[in-house]
C-alpha cells in the first residue's frame, strides 16, 4: 500500500486542505502483510474522523492500512475541523466539501472509481453521525455506510459548550427536511424509490452516545422487511479507539469484498 498526504486547494473552503490516502499497490516480499491492486479503477472507503482528531487519527491508531491492503481498497481521511460535517452558519461548507467536491478533486488525482457500487463511507462519534448524515442525502453515490459509537443524530444543547457549538453550526435555523435530517434523508430514499444504502452500525455497552444509538437502531429496524440491510452490533467497549479498531474491521467485512487468501488481519 502506498500512503499519501495530500494538500490541495478547496474553491469550496477557500483555502488549502489535508488529506491522508491510502492507495493500493501490487507488493512483493513485504514482511507480515500481503496486498492486492486490480487493473482498474480502485473502490474507495471514505473515512471520517471524530470531533477532537484529524485526518491523521485513523492512520496512527488502527491498523487500517493493513486491513485495507488484501482488498485492493483506497481509503480517504479528510481533515473537517470541529465542523460537524456540515455547512457551518459560522464557518466553511464542510458538508458541500465531502459530499461533493472532495470526490470531484480525488477522482482527478487517484485513479478511483465513480461507481456506487465502489464507494462506501464511514466513520466514528462525529464522523459517525457525519457519515450517516452524508451518505443517506447522497445515495446514489454510495452503497454502504459504516456507523461507529454514534447515531444519526447527535444533537442537543444540555450544556453552554454544546449550545455554543450548536450555534457555530446551525445559527439557530430549522434543519427539518434538509440534509442534516437523515431521518428525513432515509424516508426520501424510499418514498422516491432511490438506491438504498446498506447500513452496519455499531457501539459499545458503555458508549455515552449509546441512547442515540439506540435512537438509530430503532427507527431502522422498524422498517418493514429492513430495505437497508441495516446491521447493528452492540459489544462490550466505550468511546475508545479498541472498539473502533475492531469494529472497523467487522464493517469491511460487511462490505464482503474479496480479500487475497491466508492473509491474517
């Protein structure tokens, strides 16, 4: 695999943004890891990060290289600040960055595919509810989502930090019916008969966001005959990078690509 720290330049931000990116790459004679690069165009994990990390964090503390190798799989970490992941009322368009211009400039650089069906996106606690959020309002660019120790919905203003970021983000307007209500989001993709994300979602017994969780998993296990393949694990674990270490594997093990054979993880 090779991995790459991008700079490059977001009209939509207004300024120089980071990327890391992992890229398959056909390797002989690595020691422990084996890897697999296909002829064409490279399927894609979009991975976000949380509310106190960067687009280093995945990279430092998993091992996501090394599960991503035997899959031929890229993966993107992007840089989003404290931005929720959304187009701040006080800040950049964040939300317009991801959903939009980011694969639009990756595309240009990597030699990634534009297919649905090759690209999935994921994330934890804020990239976890970024994650739900963005691919549920853009299904028809992506087949899978994976949700790690967050819920759709991780609002609420208990506390003047919260209500002060609250502020930052939103500036007090009414969100119902835009893209950032993914309950609104997942209702659209069926009433208008859109592509259908699958969705795995996970979170630990003593997570604190574990109520929002169950928020999510309720609202989609509700839905009759389960249109979205929604997948929910709940493990012993917190808020901790152990639990998304593990349960980022059992996400791409949802994805059931085809990985090289007697490769351990």
């Amino acid at each position: 695999m090779a991995l790459i720290q991008t700079h490059i330049s977001s009209a939509v931000l207004g300024m120089d943004v980071t990327c890391q990116v992992i890229l398959p790459q056909k390797a002989s004679k690595l020691i422990g890891m084996e890897t697999k690069a296909g002829e064409g165009l490279f399927p894609v994990l979009w991975l976000l990060h949380g509310m106190s990390d960067d687009e280093t964090i995945w990279q430092r503390r998993t091992s996501i290289e090394r599960y991503a190798a035997p899959l031929g799989l890229a993966v993107v970490m992007p840089a989003v600040q404290l931005s929720g992941y959304a187009d701040m009322a006080h800040g950049g368009k964040y939300y317009t960055f991801i959903a939009k211009e980011l694969p639009e400039l990756m595309a240009n650089l990597f030699p990634f595919s534009r297919r649905r069906e090759d690209n999935f996106i994921a994330g934890l606690s804020m990239g976890g509810a970024g994650c739900m959020k963005i691919g549920l309002a853009n299904p028809e660019q992506y087949s899978a989502i994976g949700c790690l120790s967050a819920g759709m919905i991780n609002r609420g203003a208990d506390t003047p930090q919260r209500r002060a970021r609250m502020e930052m983000l939103y500036g007090g307007r009414d969100i119902t019916g835009t893209v950032e209500d993914p309950v609104h989001s997942a209702k659209q993709i069926l009433e208008k008969g859109l592509p259908v994300p699958r969705i795995y979602h996970a979170c630990g017994d003593d997570d604190f966001l574990l109520a929002s969780a169950h928020e999510t998993r309720d609202f989609f296990q509700a839905m009759e005959g389960n249109p979205f393949d929604y997948t929910y694990e709940q493990d012993p674990g917190v808020h901790s990078w152990e639990f998304w270490d593990e349960h980022i594997q059992h996400f791409l093990r949802y994805l059931k690509l085809q990985p090289e054979e007697n490769v351990r993880n």
